[in-house]
C-alpha cells in the first residue's frame, strides 16, 4: 500500500470513529485534521468534498459490519444456528468493543431521515441489506424446518433489528448493566415464536 493510500485509510478509520460519536453534520474537517496532524488542505487533497468523505466512511463501517456479523454467521449452517449467530454479531457490533455501544448506521438513520441525497442513499441502502439478510436467513431456516413456514421473515427481520436498537438505547443512553441479557432474552423469546408460528386467520 502506498503512502496515500496509508493516509487516506487513517483519515477515513478516524472520521470513523469520530462520526460514531457525533454523527456526520458534527464531523469537521478542522477536528479531524487536527486528529490526524494534517491540515484541512491536506483533507482535501484526499477528498475533494465532505460528502465522498462520508460515503467513505460508510463504506469503511459496512466492511467492519460485514467482519463481525455477517461473514462469521455465514460460516455457520442454514437454520437456526446461523439466525443465531447473526444475533450475537449484532450484539458485538453494538456493544463490543470496535464500536463501545455506538452503531453509525443507527445515529445517521436519525441524521439523515428526512435528508434526500446520496449519502441518505446509501444509508437506508446499507439498513435495507440488513433486515433483507435476516429475512433470507429466516427463509432459509424455514426450508431447512427449524422454523414454521408460517413465520414470516419480515416481520422476524424487523423484530430482531427492533431489539437491536432496544439494546444500544438502553445500554449506551440509559446505562442498563443488564440490557444486554435482556436483549438476548428477547431474541429467544421471538426464536421460540418463531418455531411455533401458526398461520394467521383471515
């Protein structure tokens, strides 16, 4: 890797980390280059705007989510156990130490929402591919008859990233030493649901 790449790549870790805490509207450019013993020309050198900056970022938190979570659960078996594992890699990406109780996608789903632009693309793009990763999980652990056929894997899709969220406000905002026990009760609690689904009455 060469020099600019090197530094590029440290820019991008540190906004990173920065936008985690404070969310992009909050990411200056005089911080972080003072963060990384650059000037604010040297920023620009790298990225000829604040919002390739952002897209950047985005791209760098999507490859470390795609590490923790998705990558180790694929390696396990269709079926219930991969569905499980995708859980406790939701639970490291929001509670472990990479991210210390802060998801990015989750603070710029509020920043952004009422936003249109490319960066609120790629936001919502990225929280689509999520719940559409679960539910195919789900799917396949209804092929595989580890859950009723009745289930549907939306609806288990938006339950399970529902607690998700659950799990960062009471542990980061509200300081509940037993959010992550309570977070991983609910996941069981909808997994048996999801087991004994019955099909819905018309």
């Amino acid at each position: 890797m060469q020099k600019g790449q090197i530094t590029r790549a440290a820019i991008i870790e540190q906004a990173l980390d920065t936008a985690a805490q404070v969310g992009f509207e909050q990411l200056s450019l005089a911080t972080l280059a003072a963060d990384t013993s650059m000037s604010k020309s040297g920023l620009y050198a790298h990225f000829k705007s604040k919002e390739a900056l952002q897209q950047a970022v985005l791209a760098l938190a999507a490859e470390r989510f795609a590490e923790i979570v998705v990558h180790p659960a694929l390696r396990q078996p269709r079926g219930t156990r991969r569905l499980q594992a995708l859980f406790d890699g939701y639970m490291t990406w929001l509670g472990g130490p990479v991210n210390k109780g802060r998801c990015l996608f989750m603070a710029l789903s509020q920043e952004y929402r009422d936003r249109p632009g490319p960066t609120r693309d790629m936001v919502v793009q990225s929280l689509k591919d999520w719940h559409g990763l679960v539910a195919r999980a789900v799917g396949d652990a209804i092929e595989e008859g580890d859950i009723s056929p009745a289930q549907d894997p939306r609806q288990f899709a938006f339950e399970m990233v529902g607690i998700g969220m659950s799990f960062q406000l009471s542990y980061k905002l509200l300081g509940r030493e037993d959010a992550e026990i309570m977070a991983r009760r609910a996941f069981e609690a909808l997994l048996r649901r999801a087991e004994l689904a019955q099909p819905a009455h018309r």
